[in-house]
C-alpha cells in the first residue's frame, strides 16, 4: 500500500450521519423529519455501519490512502486508522485495543475500545480505479461527549424509522470519562493537536477543519449532501 496521501481531521455542530442501508427502513423519511425538527439534521454516508450521532465534542478522522496492484485486506485498512488513534489516546495516559462492544451503538469488530467499552468507532470504502484505487476510512472519536445522550438520539431515530435495537449507553465511553483532569472544554483542542502530530508521522499531509455546522437534509438529497461533506478538499 502507498504511503497515506491525507489525513482531515474536523468537528461537527450536532447531527445525525446514517448508512446507505438505513435508507431502506420503513418509516426513514419520517424519522429524517422528526430528527431535524429536533436540532439533528440527516446525512448519509457512503461507508458501512448504521447510525452515529455527532457533537462538537466527537472528533472526526478521515484518511485517504492509495494503493496500486494490490488491493489492502479490511484489517490492514482499518488498522491505518485504529494504530494512531491507540496511540494518541496513550499520549492522554488511556489503554486501548481493538474489538467489537456489543449493545454499543454503530458496534464493529473494528471499534477502539477502552476496556470494553466504545471509544470509538471506524468504518471504510474502497475506491478502484484502472489498476489500483484508495482506502477511504472514516473514524468518530469521542473526546467530549456524552455516550447516554448520543446513544439516545440514535435509538430514537431506529424506534421512529421502524428498526429494533437494544442499544446501552454503558458500552460507550469518551475521553473526558477516562482521563483524571480533562479540562474545561479545551480537551478536543488537545486531542486535534495529539492525534495530528501522530498522523503527521504517517501522512503526506495534515488538514485540521475547524468545526463545521451541518446542513439540514432531505431524504431525497442526503445522498449527495453526505457525498459532499465527506469529499476531502485540497
């Protein structure tokens, strides 16, 4: 695999990121409504996984990686992303690994744990094009935020769009809850400024966007709107 080609990393203003596969649920547009009237507009994404709910206290990290000939396994896609964020997290005194935390919301054998429980979680998208492609792969980190509060938004969207779950709070964590001192709000500031300087390591190029306010969508345009937050800018 090419060495990383850029890493973004960026907040966002509260809303509601989805999973192509949600579209298909029953009651989705209704759920899209109820969930924008609430102060959590809907985007879809074009990565895997279901439902995350965004705040500017969960860091975003995308990664563009090229590769030619050779086509990278999921594992070794996904271990571009989890490696730095374990490490960025010991830089904070935090042990983590990687495993699945049943109950969590968005869980995968992918997530960052500490302990047992979330942390974080990861998705990603191969892109091919003539003999090689890219690994598109996508983490939220939560840094300073509220895992009963977020759990709840996304176990009130599924309820509405007519999707049973049996989502529990205590499966997820963030970094405020694991550290002695996290500070009074400055801890995603630290936390942009850490996992920056170890991708930097790695990448070609760092792009730290400041917090970024989400657009309300529409059933209909979140598929492009999702496209277009997502697309790297250079």
């Amino acid at each position: 695999m090419d060495r990383m080609h850029l890493a973004i990393l960026w907040q966002s203003e509260p809303a509601l990121v989805v999973s192509q596969t949600d579209r298909n649920l029953p009651q989705f547009a209704e759920a899209v409504r109820c969930a924008a009237a609430e102060g959590w507009p809907v985007s879809v994404r074009s990565t895997g996984g279901t439902a995350v709910a965004l705040v500017p206290g969960v860091v975003n990290v995308g990664l563009i990686a090229p590769w030619r000939a050779t086509r990278p396994s999921l594992e070794q896609g996904f271990e571009l992303v989890c490696a730095p964020l374990i490490t960025a997290l010991a830089r904070f005194g935090v042990t983590a690994s990687i495993g699945s935390a049943p109950q969590a919301f968005c869980d995968g054998r992918f997530n960052v744990l500490v302990g047992a429980r979330k942390i974080a979680g990861t998705s990603q998208r191969h892109a091919s094009q003539g003999a090689g492609g890219a690994l598109l792969i996508h983490a939220a980190v939560l840094v300073d935020a509220d895992p009963a509060s977020l759990t709840a938004v996304v176990a009130r969207f599924y309820d509405r769009a007519g999707r049973a779950t049996h989502l529990d709070a205590t499966t997820v964590t963030s970094l405020s809850q694991c550290v002695s001192h996290p500070g009074a709000g400055d801890l995603p500031r630290k936390f942009v400024a850490t996992l920056s300087d170890v991708l930097t390591q790695k990448a070609g190029n760092i792009r730290s966007l400041s917090t970024c306010r989400s657009r309300k969508s529409h059933p209909r345009d979140s598929r492009d709107e999702a496209e277009s937050a997502h697309r790297p800018t250079r």
